[in-house]
C-alpha cells in the first residue's frame, strides 16, 4: 500500500514517474493527488469546442465528422485532416504523413483528443494531437469508466501528457493508496460535514457524481484557507507575546506642540484610528497594524502623530517608502507640518522640537554621512528613506516605530529586515492607498490588525473622470489640451501622465498624435513634453518628470510644481502616491488602457486636493467593447476604491492579488480564491482563533501542528531564496 510520500516511480512505473515528473512536476503520490482537475466531462456529454482558446492544452470528447487526405503541394508527403464535432462547432485534427490513420478515424466514432490547440487561417486546430477512440461497439460510459468512473476529470495537461493518461495514473495511484492520516481536527471536519481527506481526494478524482466532487473540491479549499489563516492566527499570537518598549502618549512634549500648529481638525475616522494608535503603542508588546484609506484620506498626518508620539518616549522612528520621489515628498510634507519642530538642536528651533532626516540610494557621499549620524545619534526623530534603509550602514538609537508607506510595494521580509535594527521588536504601522476588500486582507495582512479610513478631510473636492475615445473622436483631445489650458489661465496645475519614460528606437513620433489623430505608438514623458509645449499647449511652462532623472532634478523639478513655478508636469507614474499639489485641478492620463484600475484611481487622487474640483481625462484607442475600455468606464463611474478594488483583482490572477512580494505561502493556493471564497475564508478564520484560543501549542493535534511546521519551512525557504 502506498502513502502520500510513496514515490510516484513505485506506482506507475520508472518512465511513467518521469513523464509526471518533467510534465506537470510531480514526485510523489501526494504531488500527484494535488494535480487537480480543471472541470469533468459527464457522461454522454461532448466538449464544447466553441469554447477553446488558443495555446491552450486540451482534452476533448469528440465525434468524428470527417475525414480527408491530400497530397502536399510543392512537397512530398500527405496530410490527413480529420473534422470533429460537438454537434454545434468543428475543430480541425491534423496529421503529416500519417494517411494510415485514416483506417481508424472513421466517421461516426467518438473519441478524447488532445493537443495544444493552434489557428491556421482563422480556424482552430490541433496539429498531430494524441487520442484514445471509444471502441467500436463500445459507449461514452464505459470508455471513461476506463479511466476514472463515471465521470472523466480534465487536467491541465502538456502535449506529451494528455489529461486521460494523468487520470489513469491517479487510478492507480488512489488504488494503492492507504488510510490516510487526516491533519484537520475532527471537530473541525464534522462541523462543517467534510469528507476525510482520504474522500475528499477519492471523490475529487474519481467523482460518482458531481455533488461529491463538489463537496471534495469545499473540503480541500478550506483546507488550504485553514491552514493559512491558522499560520496568521499564531503569528498574530505570537506577535503579541514579544515584549516592547511601551510608548505611551506625552502631555506637553512634541505631539501636543505639533497638534496645536496643525491648521486643519482632523476627521472623526481619523481621530477614532488615531485613538487604536495610541492604545498599540502603550501596549507592552508591539503594535502591528494596517492603516488603509481611500486616496487624500489623511493617512500621512495619522502616521506622522504615531511617529512624534514615539519621539515624545525618547526613541526613533522610520518611514520606509517605495520611490525617491514619494521619500522626498514626505520630507518636504513633514518639514512644512512640523515647521520649527523639525528644527531640534538648532537656532530658532521650538522647544520639544527633533530632527527629521533623509536616506536614499542616491544621495551624494558627505549628505549620506550626515544622515547616518543623525539616526545613529538619535539626533533625528524622524527617519525617512527609501530601500537604502535596510542597508548594513543605517544604524539607529533607539527605533521604536516603523511606518511603511505604500505596503504592497515591499515584502515581509523587507519590513522585517528593519526591525532588525531596533534593540526591542518595533512597532509597526504599514499604510496603502490600494483599498483591499476584507477577505484579501485577512489573507494577505492576516497578522496586522486592520484601520480603514474611508472618509475625506473637510473641504475636499470631488474628482469628475472621463474616457477620452481619442481614436473615435480626436476632437476631444484636442479639447483635453484646451482644458489644460482653461485650468492654467484659472491659476491652477495640470499633470499629463504618460506609460513610458522614452519611445523605442523603431518607433517614430508624430505631431498628429498630440491631437488623436495617429497613435500607433505608446505615449512617453521624453517625446510628449516637447511636443506640447511647441503645439497645444504653446505659452505654458511645461516640465518632464521620470523616475530615471539625478535626485536633484527630480527634486527641484517637484519643489518647482509645488511652488506654482510649473504650469504642467509631464510624468510617468513616479506620481502615482503621495505627492500633495494642492493646487494641481486637473490630469490626463495617455494610454489610460496600460494602467490597471487600482494605479488609475491611485493617479487620479493626484488632482482635487485643494479646494477646487479635480478632473481626470484617461485618453484611450482601444475598441469600446474591449476589456480594457471596459475598466476605464469602471473607472470614470465610481470613486469608491474599495469598489475599484473588486473589480481591478476579479480581473488579475490569484497570485497578483496575493502579491509576489508576500509570504510563501502564495504557492499553497491552488483552489483558494480569495474574492469567490469569503464565506470559507471567515469560517476558516474563527475556526483557527477557536482552536489557538483553547491550545496555543496545538499539542493536541500533532498532526495539525506537523502541516503548519512544512508550512512555516517552506515560507522560510522562500524567504531565503529572495533574501
């Protein structure tokens, strides 16, 4: 009998084990088992060929319709064309030099045929696929009881391994296989009417019906929203185990002095987020939260009040942010808030007042320096830098809090690399702009205790967004440009944002595509300033921004835009977060149809942060019913990003939505859907808090404690490898 660690070369044989092996990477019975299927043919049921895309591996229940052999031209050799239908589509089969085939191909018989499906002048087509006739005499019900039961499942299959051949190695796999020990607490299990394990691969694989695979397909997915959401369960407990620096609020030091200066109220939302702040910090064992908000929600000053909260107790903190030019804003946002506070030590600095300094990759040698004093010193309060933080030389007193700005930029073991550089474990405030519908942050930040701040500060101005079909109708860009103009002459600021920092040398630019007239190339920063300032946008003053200019260009170019000294900022989307022109009202966006939903709403935030009302033009060629055109209109309709949110990750793969950049336990989910499966996922979650409730050390389910053990090493392993 075999186990789910029995290598697969001792079931099915050395060169059928090597076939799985380099085919679909499976070395073992367990591999093998979790190779799930994509859908079921049922019985009597032929696949619907109408339906298959191109480059796809498929496996198809067919009739053949007919068949043709024909001699090359301009060759030697035949070529055999079998048709076979589903009854409504044809798909064609196609055979070089194999006019024996024909023998067998004979109208009328079924058959499973698979191949990469290909397209020759405009038809679908499989060229040279392998196949397994029903024999003569036979029916649908009994060839594929050959394989797998009463229902065929469809793997996703190579050309060298079709689906049929993987579904008779799983027979015989499931066949031998023993009882299997079964990881998820009884408890568990029957509260939730699941199989076992060893039935719910049993079913999944060779289902007597659907219902039952169903039922299988539930158990495994939960299995895997379980087991994640009880590695962030005990990591959220053991989080909360460590001892830290307690940080308690201050009267009369530097947070009192800087909320007395500050010429605004905050916002209820934030006042209540600002209090579960001041709480974590307190605590005596560290604070690990995530702050999200809709664009211009207040994010930065609710930070900003945790981190001259800490410096109020005597210690540090950090702010990690993923651009020089978001690093760079910060600074001059945080020196303009705080004033003479940002002066400590200094003449004419106000009394409780600290330092706050700056480090980037770029900075030149004696202001690098410089830095590194000040933060080692403990001289500067406020840390402020890009990945040049993590940096073997940056070195600090007393890092009590880290900020990272714009979380999903960076990964965990980025965040964590910073907390090496605190004597106690830090606190930890990370922020994103992104909303993220709740079950993906259970999934992702799973560890974090969540804020969300969703309303807007008094005074700010709706944005109006519009698609501009500048193919369909090149008047209205020309119209774009006017506007510019309009808000200009009014005293306010424009950004044009481009996909591309430069065109490619094959490419040609055109005057014409200023006005939509030709865009056969992609709109960039080098070759649309120039244009607009000698075309459309003549009188104005027009700069370029891009994220491959020296610091100090990028620098000056942004202190110009905020001091008013710059009618037009031509950018990439180094803008993208955190820059604060209050008085930039509008923004066109080239090529809108490059940029996914959620970068879009992140640029558009960029206007209307004043007092005035924003506009944002996304100027698109693409076809009106184009998938692409059809995030734009999502775009234009709503400004709720927790709305934009659903729709941008409905549209990505499992894996984007999880982020590349986050644990390893991304390559766990192989049915897990975090969007389709948020009744599972919260089921699974107080399922975990329950049971870590009543026994932290899971002493009483081993079996369970050894899954999350492989889990961990292979997060670790990941970890690693990036490392």
């Amino acid at each position: 009998m075999a186990t789910l660690e029995t290598r697969l070369r001792d079931v099915v044989g050395d060169r059928t084990a090597k076939a799985l092996e380099t085919g679909i990477g499976a070395f073992t019975v367990n591999d093998l088992l979790r190779h799930y299927p994509r859908r079921y043919v049922v019985r009597g049921e032929l696949s619907d060929i109408s339906a298959l895309n191109t480059d796809d591996d498929v496996t198809i229940l067919a009739e053949i319709f007919s068949t043709n052999t024909r001699v090359l031209h301009g060759r030697k050799g035949t070529i055999l064309e079998v048709i076979v239908t589903d009854g409504t589509s044809k798909l064609s089969l196609t055979f070089f030099n194999q006019a024996w085939r024909e023998k067998e191909l004979r109208v009328g018989r079924q058959g499973l045929f698979a191949g990469k499906v290909g397209d020759f002048k405009g038809k679908k087509q499989l060229s040279h696929p392998d196949y397994e006739l029903i024999a003569d005499g036979g029916d649908v019900d009994s060839a594929i009881d050959e394989f797998a039961g009463k229902y065929l499942p469809l793997y996703p299959a190579t050309g060298k391994l079709p689906s049929w051949k993987i579904a008779q190695c799983m027979k015989l796999a499931i066949d031998a296989l023993d009882e299997i020990p079964d990881f998820l607490p009884e408890s568990v299990r029957l509260a939730h009417d699941y199989p076992t394990l060893k039935e719910a691969l049993t079913y999944l694989h060779l289902p007597s019906d659907l219902d039952q695979a169903d039922l299988a397909r539930q158990r495994l997915t939960f299995d895997e929203a379980f087991l994640l959401q009880l590695l962030l369960v005990v990591r959220r407990a053991e989080l909360r185990a460590l001892k830290a620096k307690s940080r308690p609020i201050r009267s009369g030091g530097l947070l009192e002095a800087f909320d007395a200066t500050l010429p605004f109220e905050l916002t209820p939302g934030q006042k209540m987020i600002t209090k579960e702040i001041e709480d974590d910090l307190a605590a005596s064992h560290p604070m690990h939260r995530l702050l999200q908000g809709e664009v211009g929600s207040g994010k930065t000053v609710v930070a900003m009040r945790a981190m001259l909260a800490v410096v109020d107790s005597g210690g540090q903190a950090a702010l990690l942010a993923p651009t020089e030019v978001l690093a760079q804003q910060h600074l001059r946002t945080f020196n303009k808030l705080l004033g003479t506070l940002a002066h400590g030590g200094m003449l004419g600095g106000a009394e409780h007042a600290t330092q706050v300094t700056l480090i980037t990759g770029s900075q030149n040698a004696a202001s690098r320096k410089e830095s590194l004093a000040l933060a080692a010193s403990g001289d500067a309060g406020i840390v402020i830098g890009t990945h040049a933080l993590l940096g073997e030389s940056v070195a600090f007193d007393d890092l009590g809090l880290i900020v990272v700005d714009e979380q999903h930029r960076f990964g965990v073991e980025q965040r964590d690399a910073l907390k090496t550089k605190a004597d106690f474990p830090p606190h930890l405030l990370v922020m994103t702009a992104t909303p993220i519908p709740r079950t993906v942050a259970m999934t992702v930040f799973g560890d974090l205790d969540v804020s969300t701040l969703r309303e807007l500060p008094l005074g700010r101005q709706p944005i109006t967004t519009h698609v501009v079909a500048a193919a369909e109708k090149p008047a209205y860009l020309e119209r774009a440009w006017a506007r510019i103009k309009e808000e200009v002459e009014q005293g306010h600021q424009a950004y044009v944002v481009a996909p591309r920092i430069s065109a490619t040398s094959t490419q040609d630019s055109d005057m014409d595509f200023l006005f939509g007239t030709t865009t056969a190339q992609m709109a960039s920063v080098e070759e649309l300033a120039p244009m607009l300032h000698a075309g459309p946008l003549a009188g104005l003053k027009v700069a370029l921004l891009h994220g491959q200019l020296p610091t100090e260009e990028k620098d000056a170019t942004m202190r110009a835009f905020a001091a008013g000294e710059i009618d037009v900022l031509v950018s990439t989307t180094v803008i993208e977060v955190g820059v604060d022109v209050a008085n930039a009202t509008i923004m066109v966006i080239m090529d809108a149809d490059r940029f996914g939903v959620s970068q879009l709403h992140q640029l558009r935030g960029r206007v209307g942060r004043g007092t005035s009302p924003g506009l944002c033009l996304l100027v698109t060629n693409v076809d009106a019913q184009a998938p692409a055109r059809l995030r734009l209109d999502a775009v234009a309709a709503t400004l709720d990003g927790f709305e934009l949110s659903r729709i941008d990750l409905e549209q990505r793969r499992e894996g984007d939505v999880l982020g590349a950049n986050q644990s390893g336990t991304r390559s766990h989910l192989r049915l897990l859907r975090v969007l389709r499966d948020e009744e599972l996922i919260d089921l699974a979650r107080a399922d975990a808090q329950t049971l870590i409730d009543a026994d932290s050390t899971l002493s009483d389910y081993p079996l369970l404690a050894q899954e999350l053990m492989a889990l961990r090493a292979d997060e670790a392993a990941e970890y690693i490898d990036k490392g």
